[in-house]
C-alpha cells in the first residue's frame, strides 16, 4: 500500500486518487467552477489544512467520491507520489 502526504499530516490511499489537479489553472474554467461548487454543497470536499490551497485532488473510494484541497502544488505531490507518497 502507497500513501501521498496532502500536507498537515493529510494522507490518502495512492489507489482511491482520480486526478490531481492546479487549483490555479482549472479553476479559471466556468465547468470546473460548477463542479468545484457542486462539490462543495454535496459535502464531498474536505481541507487538507488551514492553508491556502494550491491544487485539489478528487479520490474514490466505495463509489464515494471526495475532494482535497491541498497547499502543495501539483508538482510537489508528483514527486512525493514518484517517490512513495510518505
């Protein structure tokens, strides 16, 4: 088993991650706005902590999905996913 460190001792299961994605990039988008909202007032997105978030991973698990807001960019979670997570 593989664990990616979100930050703040935020972790996740390697295998329940659907996509990691640029806060920055994506949300200039007006579709993934309405999916980050829609998101949101499902309940289905959650911290990784109290800082400002760089990036959002969207996981599943049991047909349940959620999203984390992460401080780490992209590439930060990309090298420690390369390099086993933890």
């Amino acid at each position: 088993m593989s664990y990616l460190h979100l930050g703040k001792g935020a972790v996740v299961d390697e295998r329940e991650i659907v996509g990691i994605f640029d806060l920055d990039i994506t949300s200039q988008s007006h579709l993934t706005r309405r999916y980050l909202a829609a998101a949101e007032r499902a309940g289905e997105v959650a911290a990784a902590s109290e800082d400002l978030p760089k990036s959002f991973v969207v996981c599943e698990k049991g047909g349940r999905r959620r999203l984390l807001l992460s401080p780490m960019n992209t590439a930060t979670l990309l090298k420690r996913s390369e390099s086993g997570g933890l």
